[in-house]
C-alpha cells in the first residue's frame, strides 16, 4: 500500500494553521483577536494560491503588505523561514501510526509525496513517518511529479511489486487518484471532509477515514 503525504497522512491544513500562529509571534506581538482572525483566513488563502510552489515569499510578501508587521521579514530571508519551520509544525496522531503499522505487518507500505526533498524530509523525520515505511520517493529526488505515471513506477519497481498488486491511498483527485490509476494501480480517494467529486476521474474506493483501509488486509482484494 502507498500512501500521500501531505492531507493523508500529514494535516497540512493544520500545520499552516501553526506557522501562521509562529509567524504571528515572530513578526507581530500581540494582536486583537478578530484582527488575528482575518489575518489566518488570508494567510490561508495565499498559502493555498501558492500550493505546490516552493518560494512561499509571495505569501509573506501579500500578508505584510496588508498587515504590516512590527518585524518584517527581509524578502531573502522568507524562503529560509518557511523551510526551516514549516515542517516543525506538522506533527501525527498516534492513531494515524496505529494504522500505517496495522498494514505493514500484511503488506508492504510506502509513500510517494510531490515536494521539494528537504522540506518534506524534515516533516517525515520531525513526525518519525521514517521509521514505518520501506520506500519514501519524493518528487524532486525522482525527477518526476505525480500525477506522471514515471514517479508510481519507479516507487513499484522498488517494492518490488506489481502494479495490479498494490492501492494507492491519496487526497487529491487528479495527483493521487488518476495519477495511480494511469500507472495501474488502484486509488484509493481519502475524502475525510466529503467533498463532491466532480470530475471525471472514479477511484476504486473513497473513505472517510484511514480506518478504512483496514478492509484491505486480505489479499482476496487483488483477486
């Protein structure tokens, strides 16, 4: 089984929800509270603008520029920031490894991320994701970006399985589900907020939650 990282295993939402709250203590101070509150909705908005891109300096840049700060970051210095401290604030629930260790002792696990190799690096070791999974194939390593079929590929040949053997659980439908499923595997569509598919892509199978995924520790799936 090969998982996502980022809003399947990780809460990536959560984790912009705490560098907004780091960068608020570093470049802010004390703020009044409804103000404080707009001020995360827009973060929110230009992280997610900015999803996928790894220079979050127009992040910053937007967010100083409507909210100028006390201490505000030289431009040269926000990529650094970002890099270094965002992935301090992802952490995992207890209940997420419970699952991931529940799966491998059945079969094979592995995660397959899009990103830039430090940052995500430093989420899987700061989480200890590394100490669960056989193979961690990260994008810029790769050479190639889901949804290429090349990056499932290269993550099979290294298990070591074939594709009609393995699932691929993921959040984002054309990355993760038709991603997968161009390269033969079965997607998996993790859709823990229930949001409407419509698109054209039909994963094998969509959950609420990565108990889900404890259905699939009989090999009768593959049959």
């Amino acid at each position: 089984m090969i998982f996502d990282l980022d809003d399947t295993l990780l809460d990536r939402n959560q984790a912009v929800d705490n560098m907004f709250l780091f960068t608020l203590e570093n470049c802010y101070g004390n703020v009044e509270e409804g103000v404080k509150k707009e001020m995360m909705r827009k973060f929110k908005e230009y992280d997610k603008r900015s999803y996928g891109i790894s220079d979050k300096t127009t992040v910053f840049e937007a967010l100083f520029d409507e909210f100028p700060p006390i201490n505000r970051l030289p431009q040269h210095e926000i990529k650094a920031f970002w890099n270094e401290h965002f992935p301090q604030c992802f952490s995992i629930s207890e209940h997420t490894i419970k699952i991931v260790k529940a799966i491998k002792e059945h079969m094979k696990v592995a995660i397959i991320t899009n990103g830039i190799t430090q940052r995500q690096k430093a989420k899987i070791r700061n989480t200890r994701l590394h100490e669960c999974f056989e193979i961690i194939m990260i994008s810029e390593e790769a050479g190639y970006t889901k949804p290429d079929k090349r990056i499932f590929d290269l993550a099979l040949d290294k298990l070591q399985v074939q594709p009609e053997e393995a699932l691929f659980v993921g959040d984002d439908l054309e990355k993760d589900i038709r991603g997968s499923q161009d390269a033969n595997l079965l997607g998996i569509w993790f859709n823990p907020d229930g949001i409407q598919n419509e698109t054209d892509i039909k994963p094998y199978d969509e959950i609420s939650s990565l108990d889900g995924l404890l259905t699939y520790l009989t090999p009768e799936v593959f049959s």
